[in-house]
C-alpha cells in the first residue's frame, strides 16, 4: 500500500513558476514508476508526466513538453513537478500516482494508475 500527499500548489501569474511535490509512504514507491495528473473544471483528468521507478525515463504531455520537468527522490521518498512558463490553461487540480505493477514502463492512462493523492490546486492567472 501506499499513501500519497501533494503540496506546493498556489495562485500564480502567467509566465511564472510552481513547483509540487509529493510524499510518499510505504516501502515499494522507490520500485514503482509514478506520474502527475491534472484536471481542469469540467474536464477528463489527464497525464501531465511520468517517470519510471529510477528516474531513467520520463513522459511528457505535449502541452507541458519544454516547460514542466518530473523527477523524483526515492531516498526520501518524494516525487516533484517543476512547472515554468506557466499559462492560465494549465489550471486545475494537480494529482500525483503510483502504479502498483509497473516499475520500468510509464502508464499515460488514470486506469494504469492504482494510488492517488488527495490533489493540490494549481490557478495561473492571466
């Protein structure tokens, strides 16, 4: 099992910056890979990024390509989204994941995805 707990969201002006993490508890989250979701008022909850068990692959949405990086500290357990260039079509409620089978591939579905935290808000303004 594994309990996830997002931080780090806010209220930002276009153009600026945040940065979220994510701790985790339980042993396996250094062996598994994990990934940033979002989801915007009235929308699907998509995949921002992923990133395999040791930070040797990552995915990238294409809206975020270039201006978010993934990566994640497994000694203390801790998983973080630096976001620069932020645009107001990036607000929503951010999401970080677990899955519990994978550890080398990076799932891009929420069905590929079996733990989940509570969510931090992210508002860009214009």
């Amino acid at each position: 099992q594994v309990q996830l707990v997002e931080s780090g969201g806010g209220l930002v002006q276009a153009g600026g910056s945040l940065r979220l993490s994510c701790t985790a508890s339980g042993r396996t989250f250094s062996s598994i890979s994990a990934a940033w979701f979002r989801q915007a008022p009235g929308k699907e909850r998509e995949f921002v990024a992923g990133v395999n068990w040791n930070a040797g692959r990552t995915s990238y949405a294409d809206s975020v390509k270039g201006r978010f990086t993934i990566s994640r500290d497994n000694a203390n357990n801790t998983l973080n989204l630096q976001m620069n260039m932020l645009k107001p079509e990036d607000t929503a409620v951010y999401y970080c994941a677990a899955d519990a089978y994978r550890g080398w591939g990076i799932g891009l579905s929420r069905r590929d995805y079996d733990y989940w935290g509570q969510g931090t808000q992210v508002t860009v303004s214009s």
